[in-house]
C-alpha cells in the first residue's frame, strides 16, 4: 500500500507541479503526518522533493525533475484496455487518439504484463445500450463538448419530449454524461441544475461569457441529484395522484395487482420495473404463476401489459380488468376474421 501511495504522491507532483499537503491527504484517503512521511521516504530514496509552507505553499519537486514510471501492476494494464470497449469515444471523436494512447501504454508496459493486457481487450465487451433499444438518432457533441472543456456560457435549441417547437435556454455546463447508450448535457440553468438529452439540441453556440457554475459544485455531484429526481418521479407522481383519490375530482393514482407465468417473470421485471411497486412474490397454491403489483397514473395506461398475452392476467382493480377486456375483445375484432376463413 506505501508502494502505491508513494508512486501516486510522485505522480501527481508530476504532474500537477505544487500541490498543498491537505490535497495529497484527501485524495489518497490518509492523514497530512502521514503524507508528510511519505515525502520524507521519497526524499530518502533520491527523488528531489520538497516542501514550503504558508498560504501559497505546497509540496513540490525541483523543477526539470522527470521520471519514467511504469510500474503497473497487471490489473491496472487490464483496466486500461477494457476502458477502449466502452464506446463513449466514439461519439466524442476520439477513437483514433484512444488507439494511439493505448499502443504508447503497451510499448511502455513491462514485458510479463503485455500478454495480459491485450487478452483483456480481446475477452472482454463492454455494449453501452439496452436491450432492443431501437437504432438511435445521430447525436453532434462537437459544440457541446467545446463548450464543457472552454468554460463558456453555452445558447441552445432545445425540443422537449411530446413537444414540436424549439425552446431557447442559455445555461452553465458542468459535462456531459453517457447513460446506458444516451448522452446528457449536465447544465445550471438560471442556477439551478437540468438535464437536457445531447439528441434534443437542435443547435447549440458558444457565447462570450464565462461559465457561472456554483461555488465548489462537481459534475459527479449534480448528475447524482439529476439522477435520483428521474428515477423518483413516477413515484412521487403516483404517491400524489393517490392521496386526491376522492378528492376535487382529481383522477387518482391506480394499484394494479396482476399474475404472471414464473417463466416470463424476468423479462417483466426489465420491462415493468419503473411501474413495480415492489418485488414480485410466489403464493401458496399458484403453481407456476406469480403476482406483481404495479402502479399506473390512469387506468387506461394498464394497456401496457397486453406485450405479455396470455402469460399475463389482471387480477384487480375490476376497472383494469375491463381495459384488459375491451382491448383484447377489440385485437379479437381485427384478427378474427382470418381465423374464420383458414
């Protein structure tokens, strides 16, 4: 572990050039004695190193010092190489620059490591996008990725979903981010954070003005806040539709509770899962079903379940059941009449 951490410390120093000892303990999760004790080990062993104190101090190497490190261990060869199947370089241009790092890393890996970095390449796939996930639109992360690196106020054209006409927003970049196959523009706007889908930007233009990010504020920080909010907002919705139920006239949130063929069990757990309202469980006596309980904001949005046919049957609310009902009543309409010629 001291092997590592003095090589990280050496790296950084290289890298960064003065770099405050608080920084260094931070980042390598130790306390500041423990960091100033590997100076002094590092100092020992030859490497010009040294520390200033003060506002504007840090520690530092003596300048012109370089070294050629190349101690990777074998799983940090294969990390390197399976990060090139991850496809996010694609869309950003830079396959070819990750080709050529990755021929420079493998020329300077130590000889008994290479085998084993080029078999990681070979053996191990990463595929960024879902299952039957449709071909997807033609996304231009030219200016966008301009914008997050230049620290420049960005003007976009943006169509929200369902939506036919183009809103203008000017907002503040923090990144952008590949989820599951999608990119996101991560983005204050009005100082407050937005997510905005990169195949949605009608046109994006560079302004003059700086980026006006919050003080101390990460992309990691801001997509997590992002994220939780999409994934909690079906619930949320549910939950609020539910509590008017009888109210005003409100139409309320509906619980659906339905039994599925175990053998087609998985599937609909990939597919429903937003629309789950808890695992799905095996009662005494159903022998080869089990019941999932779901929930929708209107009834008629229970038509969702027809995909499983026959595997599928809708035990209650009586009201879904007669969705349920009329739907397949009105597939048996369309289809019939061929069943009555053959």
């Amino acid at each position: 572990m001291k092997s590592d951490r003095l090589l990280s410390i050496l790296l950084l120093l290289q890298t960064r050039g003065r770099v405050p000892a608080s920084e260094l303990a931070e980042r390598l999760e130790v306390s500041t004695r423990t960091v100033y004790r590997d100076i002094e080990s590092l100092s020992a062993a030859g490497v010009p190193v040294y520390a200033e104190r003060g506002r504007h101090g840090g520690i530092a190497l003596l300048p012109g010092f370089r070294t050629d490190v190349t101690g990777m261990t074998t799983d940090e060869a294969r990390a390197l190489f399976i990060l090139a199947a991850q496809g996010a370089h694609t869309a950003l241009g830079l396959d070819d620059a990750l080709g050529s790092a990755l021929r420079k890393v493998m020329a300077a890996l130590p000889a008994p490591h290479r085998p084993a970095a080029e078999l990681a390449g070979r053996r191990i796939l990463v595929d960024p996008d879902k299952w039957l996930s449709g071909p997807r639109p033609t996304v231009d992360l030219d200016q966008l990725n301009t914008a997050v690196f230049t620290d420049l106020r960005l003007r976009i054209r943006y169509r929200h979903s369902g939506e036919t006409c183009l809103r203008t927003y000017t907002v503040d970049p923090y990144g952008l981010v590949a989820k599951a196959g999608t990119w996101y523009l991560v983005a204050d706007r009005r100082g407050r954070p937005q997510l905005f889908r990169a195949d949605r930007v009608m046109s994006a233009t560079l302004t003059d003005a700086p980026v006006r990010r919050r003080a101390g504020v990460e992309l990691a920080e801001v997509w997590q806040q992002l994220r939780r909010g999409v994934e909690e907002r079906p619930r949320v919705t549910v939950a609020r539709r539910a509590s008017t139920r009888g109210g005003g006239g409100r139409r309320a949130g509906v619980r659906v509770t339905a039994r599925i063929r175990r053998d087609r069990l998985d599937l609909a757990v990939r597919i429903l899962g937003p629309a789950l309202t808890g695992p799905p469980r095996v009662e005494e006596g159903d022998d080869g079903w089990a019941v999932i309980e779901l929930a929708y904001p209107v009834v008629e949005a229970v038509r969702q379940l027809l995909q499983f046919s026959d595997t599928l049957e809708v035990l209650d609310p009586p009201e879904a059941r007669q969705v349920m009902a009329r739907a397949a009543a009105g597939i048996g309409d369309i289809y019939g009449g061929d069943t009555a010629r053959q």
